[in-house]
C-alpha cells in the first residue's frame, strides 16, 4: 500500500474533530450585543447574553428582556496545502444557517432569574470531491457528511448585593451529538505495484454526550465608569456514546469480489472525555453616555488523555470590544477576539504518524443597530483567519500547511418589557 493509499484512510480517522471540536476553546461568539464586541462581555452582560458570558450581570437589567440571534449565516472553509501526492490541495467546507441564541432574563422578588439557550459549537458539511491523474491513481472520489453541534440549555439566577457588587450562577444542560460519514472510492491505472483495479472504503461514526455546565459569577463597580467581572465554568459530562464502524473492499482487475475486505462491525465506546476549567474576566470603561471600551481574558486549562480522545494544552484567548452611539437610535459595535489552539504543535519528527492541526484562530466582529422604544435590531459581520501546520498524511514526514478562512452573516434582535 502506497503513501498516497495511506493518505486516504487517514482522511477518516480525525474529521470529526475538524469543526465542532475540542481545538479550540473559543468557538461561537454568542448574543446580540455580545457578539458585535467579539464577546467581549464579562465585565457587561447585563442582558440575556450575560446568561453565558457571566451570570452576575444580569442583576443589573433594567427590565424584563428577551434576546435571540435571529439567523447567522456561517461559512467555513480548511486548506490542507499539498495534501494528496504533495501536489494537490485538500479543501474542506461547512455552511449552516444557525440561530444560535436565545435568552429571556425577568425579575422575580429581589433576583433576576433567566433562561437560555446557545449553539456553542457547530459544523454542518456535506461535499463531494474528486482528483484525478496522481501517481498511480486513475481517480479518487471523496464523499463527505458531517453534522456536529453542541448545545448549553438551562436556568440562571443572580442577585445584587449591593449597588457595585453582584452574583450569579447559570446551570446549564450540556448536549453534544456529531455524526460523521466518509465514503472514499479509488480507482487506480494499470501501473498500480499491486495489480489492484478498484477500492471502496466507508466510515462512519456517531458521538453522543450529556452533561452539566455550571457557570459561577461576579461583578463589580469599584469606581464611577469601571467595571470588572469574573466567571469560572466547566462542562462535567455524565454520560458519553460513541460508535464506529469501518467496512472496506479491495478489488483487481480479474478477481471476482474483494481482494482484501474488512468486514463492517460496529464498535461501541464509552470514554467520557475531560473538558478544562475555564476562568473569564473582563474590565469594562464607560468614559461617556455614547462610548463603552471592554476586554477580556479567557483562561481555559489542560485536559487529560482518555480512551480516544487526546488531551489537550492550556490556553489564553482574549477579545475586545467598542460601542458607540452615534445617536440615540444607532449604535456602532466592533470588536477583536483570538481562538488559540489546544492541541500541540505539529512535530515534524514523528515521521507516519496522523497529527492533529495547530491552528491559531483570530477574528473580527462589526456590526450596526437600531433602537426603537424597547427593541432593538442589529445586523453585522464576523470574520476569522487562521494559519498553522497539519499532518493529514500517514506514512509521510510532509507537514501540510493549513488555513481556515470563515464569515458570518448575523440578524440579532432584542425587547425589554
């Protein structure tokens, strides 16, 4: 079996973690006035979005609120430079049309109390490729479906202490449930060493998780147009399912049937992986009625190694953001975040073996609104780019260099009552 084969059936053992994935430990950016300052939000949220970003700033809503991101518009495209005989590009994409927040926030005797739910992470690809003429390959054609989304649903409740000092606590379900089906035919020419005329290989592989997420909450005024806010969380999975199942068939040119096949059997798996504390803070400036400037900080720790999944290295992201009112009834948003990678750097020694991306991630947010009564309607733009290295490529000391270019497209809209 050749390095370019090789190549092939690595494409289906990692896919899975390619978009909804443990990469990275920033993936949405949620909310309507969060996510025009790229979630810079800590140190604010004193609207439903709080609900996820900190929980203690919904104490300071003025009124009843309800918040939703209407539609996003979410494209995303992965280049693995030179990847299939080093000549040619392997391109992955996902589009989805995605309301990923919802949120209501009311009072109720001396707390604010809140329901929400957000779209953490999603993918939802489907894409047919082929490439022909390379090597000793005739054609390749690549079937590729894959759905992968996380969803945070549950209560909050937070209380003022006094006029500078609140508290919160948001505890949320978690759900994960990805599904993933690769379909790989290969049709080789007649100069193939092992006289082989066709192969077919299908792999598929479904992941269910279920679990808690608590976020714990405080914020804080110790000067006139200051604020700061803290939030720690993790996600505690109760259970996990995973199954995979692998079936392949290898034909030549005057055999009848498989010349080499492995039978598909489905092989269950029970391995709950470990998902890192997560310590948010933020500091918000309000130097005039029309200008707020914020920041944050987004600590994530490492997680272990188990059973199939690999563990994963601290990080530190940030995001900031601006808004401003140019008049009572429109407002400006913009913002910057990072998405740094979790996973390791790609090590170019470890000649043959699959290696998980190292990609660092970073994006751009704007995003204009206008007030009417006690509504509000914003549409805006994100971007994000990144570049780094892969290794896609089995039995090959090649390091493929990759980048991930996506947009989003948002409707967000907002009411107090």
């Amino acid at each position: 079996m050749t390095r370019q084969v090789l190549a092939l059936l690595a494409l289906y053992i990692a896919p899975l973690s390619l978009y909804a994935n443990p990469n990275h430990n920033i993936n949405q950016v949620v909310g309507d006035r969060a996510l025009g300052m790229a979630g810079a939000y800590a140190a604010i949220s004193d609207d439903p979005a709080g609900m996820y970003y900190n929980p203690a700033g919904i104490a300071y809503s003025r009124s009843a609120n309800i918040s939703a991101n209407v539609n996003t518009v979410q494209s995303l495209n992965i280049t693995y430079q030179d990847a299939l005989a080093e000549e040619f590009d392997y391109n992955r994409n996902s589009f989805q049309v995605l309301p990923n927040f919802f949120g209501v926030v009311q009072p109720l005797g001396g707390w604010m109390v809140g329901f929400s739910s957000s779209i953490v992470d999603s993918a939802q690809e489907n894409q047919d490729q082929s490439f022909l003429a390379f090597d000793h390959i005739e054609s390749l054609i690549l079937n590729i479906s894959n759905l992968d989304t996380v969803y945070n649903v549950g209560p909050t409740v937070a209380k003022k202490l006094n006029d500078d000092l609140s508290i919160g606590l948001s505890l949320h379900f978690h759900y994960r449930r990805a599904e993933f089906v690769n379909n790989q035919f290969v049709k080789y020419n007649a100069t193939d060493e092992n006289n082989r005329d066709t192969q077919w290989v299908n792999y598929y592989r479904k992941l269910s998780e279920q679990g808690v997420r608590p976020k714990l909450g405080i914020q804080w005024s110790p000067l006139p147009h200051w604020s700061l806010g803290l939030m720690v969380d993790k996600t505690f999975l109760v259970s996990a399912t995973e199954t995979r199942q692998l079936a392949r068939c290898v034909t030549d040119s005057t055999a009848v049937g498989c010349l080499t096949e492995q039978v598909p059997e489905i092989i269950t798996y029970q391995d709950t992986r470990t998902y890192p504390w997560q310590v948010r803070t933020g500091i918000a400036w309000f130097p005039s009625s029309v200008l707020l400037i914020s920041a944050d900080a987004i600590y994530s720790t490492s997680s272990a190694a188990i059973g199939g999944f690999s563990g994963r290295e601290p990080t530190l992201d940030g995001a900031v953001g601006l808004e401003w009112y140019w008049t009572p009834r429109w407002a400006l948003r913009a913002g910057l975040y990072t998405a740094f990678a979790s996973t390791p750097e790609v090590d170019p020694t470890r000649s043959g073996q699959v290696q998980e991306a190292h990609i660092d991630i970073y994006g751009v947010t704007s995003s204009i609104t206008r007030f009417n009564e006690g509504s509000a309607i914003s549409i805006g733009l994100m971007g994000n780019y990144g570049n780094g290295d892969s290794q896609i490529v089995e039995d090959s000391t090649t390091i493929q260099q990759t980048t991930i270019l996506g947009m989003t497209a948002f409707f967000t809209t907002s009411y107090r009552y």
